[in-house]
C-alpha cells in the first residue's frame, strides 16, 4: 500500500508513515509506476533480489575465501527455510540481506585488498541498507569493531567511507523522521518494546535454519583470522537483535554468516564432506518442503469477490478491517480520515494531498449509496467483540479460512499462531440500518479499519 502511494504521487495508497525506511516502498512503487499495482510484483522484487544475493555471496565467498568454500556456503543457505521462505515471500527481507551482506562482505575483501574502492563499496552498501530496514545500523559497530582491530595496517580512509559517509547520508532522513514521526511515537513504536529476547532468537536459527547454526556451531579447528571477523559480525548482530522484541524475520542477515562458517566446517571435512553436505540439504529440504509448496489464492480470491459485490450493489464507498496482506489486493482508492497525520503534513505540503480522498466523521459518504459492504477478519480481534452488535446487522455473504505460510505456525511467539484466520464479507442494506448507519460510517476512523471508494 505504501508502494501505491508513491507510485500515485499521493493520490493513493496508504501514505508512508516511516515504520520502515523508504527505499524498498520506492522500489515498489517504481514498478507499480511502470506497470501498475499489481501484488505480483513484490514476490517477483524477492526472487530477484535473491538470486542477486546468491550470486554475491558466490562473487564475494571466492574473494573472501575459494570457491569451494563459496558454493558449499550457497548449499547450506539456499535450503536453509528463512531462504525458502524470503525469496518468494514479498516482503523486504531479501533486497536488505543483498545489501546488508554485501557491505559487510566488501569490508572484509578491503581488510585484504586495502583498496579505497572496496570500503567506498561497503559505505554504498551499508548506507542502502539503512535506507531499507532500522536494523541496518548495526553494520557500524561491526566495522568499528574490526577495523579497530587492524587501526595499524587498514587502509586510513575506511573509518570515513564506511562509518562516517553512512551516518551524514543518513542524517537527513532521521531529521525527518523525528521531526515527523516524533520521539513520543518512536519511544512507542522502538523502545517500548524492547526485552531480552536472545534465547528467542537463537530458537529461530535453530528451527528456520539449523543446518547452518550446527555446523557453524561445530567449526572450531584450523580457523582462520577471516572467520574470526564473522563470529564478531554474528555475535555484535545478535546481542543487538537479541534486545528487540522476537520477529523471526529480523534474524535473516545472520544466516549467510553462518552459512559460510558452516561451509568451512564443511570443506574442512575431508572425506566426510560429501556425506555431511548432502545430509545437511536433505534435512534442511525435508524441515521447509511445507514453505517450498505452500500457496494460496485467497487473497486474491476476497478481491476478486469484493469486486463482484461492489459491481452487483453498485458500491461506491465500503470499509474493511483486514491485514496490509489483504489490503494491497483490494479495489478502490483507500480514503483518509482529516485527523490522519499524513493530512496534516499535507496542509503544509498541498503536494502531497492532490487528488486524494479526505473524509470526515460527521461526513457520511454511505447515504448516497443504497447498499455497502464490510470485509472483517478475525485477525482484528477485539474488533468484532466491541462491534458484534453493529456487524450482526448485515448479513454474511461469503467466508474464507485462510492458512497462513507454514513458517508463522512454527513461530512459538507469534501472537497470532493459534487464532484461526477467517474473513467474512457482510452486506449492509441501508434501508435496514437506520441510525445504525452512522455507528457503521464512523467504524472507518478507527485504526484497524478503512474505507474504499471505487467510484470512478
């Protein structure tokens, strides 16, 4: 939905709040400028951003190390489930693990080369990365760490190409953002959810990706100084990661650390190697088979049914309370309450807000309609307990059970793991609701619902 709105220029979409960085949404709402927002595009972004990864751990595993070491690294990664998962996923994961691997792996290859143009690289990289995910930052500390270690033989311009050009670049955008968002919002968003998740963390690595946690665990002999710079990288990353509040998808930078250690393990194996790599993917493809086939059409299919029953009613305007998985398929342009913050920015801005959909409370945009339909899931709970009432006033017209990615019921501390997922379309006759058509026009400005207009 962000991705829309700057692909509208504003007009539609939901307008970028800065809960991420911007940089992936501009991707997006690139291709959505060029082809339009079609969701097909985010999981094609991911395959591509993926293979672009393989291909950089292979190009920068040989400068680092050999090609053996390489390929056995892109073994232990490729079928290790956070990969299965994030390459086809749709969400950002995999053009930040390009970028976050990348600057780290050009850092190391400038340690060797002491080459200026490599530790520019890593600045480049490191400052895309921040442009992509908050948890990018922590890339300065690792090349703090290793640089001061060789402060005595590394090339002299690496503190500024890969520390200081990143933090002035990336000034202007935290300017923003706390100028914006404000501190009491990011206190509440960031730091309020703070906590000792380390043994969390370390249960994702084991469950998504255990082949290469094992074998990285086990490499203890014939080390090189190259793998103790990827044990500091691993540890600084996750006693970082270990403070946040426990998403699975934040530890993915860690895997192709852990895939090259274990590569060594692996190369160093002698006349075990074949035996111990073959199990390794056997294993690793057997734990994430359920991941590699796991489809579903039903988001498409709500849509597609939204669609139907906006045409056969002849509906303008209708609200829905459903996920940003579903949101992004559904048809029409999402309205905006006038207290939203992007709104008030747009008084400032009037850019922003040209030709966007502003709605008011007291506004009731239904009464021109004779009919209007509202999709629930069950995810917003407590929604439909504060509002049963109201929704019972409509009739169900059609329900869905949908099956989520295999990966999110593995998750232990996922919230939602054992809430069932249904989504319900109800059909709201005017004539029937009476002054209840207000209470149902005035659910579009809480925050876990929205309001569609498809009119033309």
């Amino acid at each position: 939905m962000h991705g829309r709105w700057f692909a509208s220029g504003g007009a539609e979409g939901k307008p970028f709040n800065f809960q991420t960085p911007p940089l992936y949404q501009l991707m997006v709402g690139g291709l959505f400028k060029i082809g339009g927002p079609h969701p097909i595009f985010l999981p094609i972004l991911a395959l591509v951003f993926s293979i672009l990864t393989v291909y950089a751990l292979y190009y920068y595993g040989r400068r680092i190390y050999d090609e053996r070491t390489a390929l056995a690294a892109i073994a232990v990664f490729i079928t290790s489930e956070f990969f299965l998962f994030f390459s086809r996923s749709g969400l950002s994961e995999a053009v930040f693990l390009l970028f976050f691997w990348s600057a780290f792996a050009s850092f190391l290859v400038g340690l060797n080369s002491g080459r200026t143009r490599d530790f520019l690289g890593a600045g480049i990289f490191t400052v895309l990365a921040m442009y992509t995910k908050y948890s990018a930052p922590v890339l300065l500390p690792i090349f703090a760490v290793i640089g001061g270690l060789h402060r005595k033989s590394i090339n002299r311009k690496w503190f500024w190409l890969t520390i200081v050009l990143p933090t002035l670049v990336f000034l202007p955008y935290l300017f923003v953002f706390i100028r914006y968002v404000t501190p009491p919002v990011i206190a509440e968003r960031h730091f309020l959810i703070l906590g000792l998740n380390h043994l969390r963390f370390l249960y994702y690595l084991l469950v998504f990706a255990p082949a290469a946690l094992i074998l990285a665990a086990l490499y203890s002999s014939r080390i090189q100084k190259t793998d103790y710079y990827l044990y500091i990288a691993f540890l600084i990353f996750f006693v970082v990661l270990g403070f946040y509040r426990p998403y699975f998808r934040l530890a993915y930078p860690l895997i192709p650390i852990l895939a090259f250690l274990a590569g060594r393990f692996l190369i160093l194996s002698g006349r075990w190697r074949p035996y111990l790599l073959t199990f390794s993917v056997l294993v690793s493809l057997a734990l994430g088979v359920r991941t590699v086939i796991y489809r579903s059409r039903i988001p498409a299919e709500i849509a597609a049914e939204v669609g139907r029953s906006i045409r056969d009613g002849k509906i303008g305007y209708y609200l829905a309370a459903v996920p940003p998985n579903i949101l992004a398929y559904l048809p029409g342009r999402l309205a905006l309450p006038e207290d939203h913050p992007a709104v008030r920015l747009g008084r400032r801005f009037p850019s922003l807000m040209r030709g966007r959909l502003i709605i008011q409370p007291e506004n009731n945009r239904l009464i021109g309609q004779d009919r209007t339909i509202f999709l629930y899931s069950t995810v917003m709970d407590p929604f439909q307990s504060e509002h049963d009432g109201l929704l019972n006033r409509g009739q169900r017209r059609r329900i869905w059970d949908f099956i989520d990615a295999p990966v999110y019921y593995r998750d232990i501390f996922n919230p939602l793991r054992n809430r069932k997922q249904l989504y319900a379309i109800y059909w709201f006759e005017h004539a029937e609701m009476k002054e209840d058509l207000d209470r149902l026009w005035r659910l579009g400005f809480l925050p876990e619902c929205q309001v569609f207009n498809n009119s033309k």
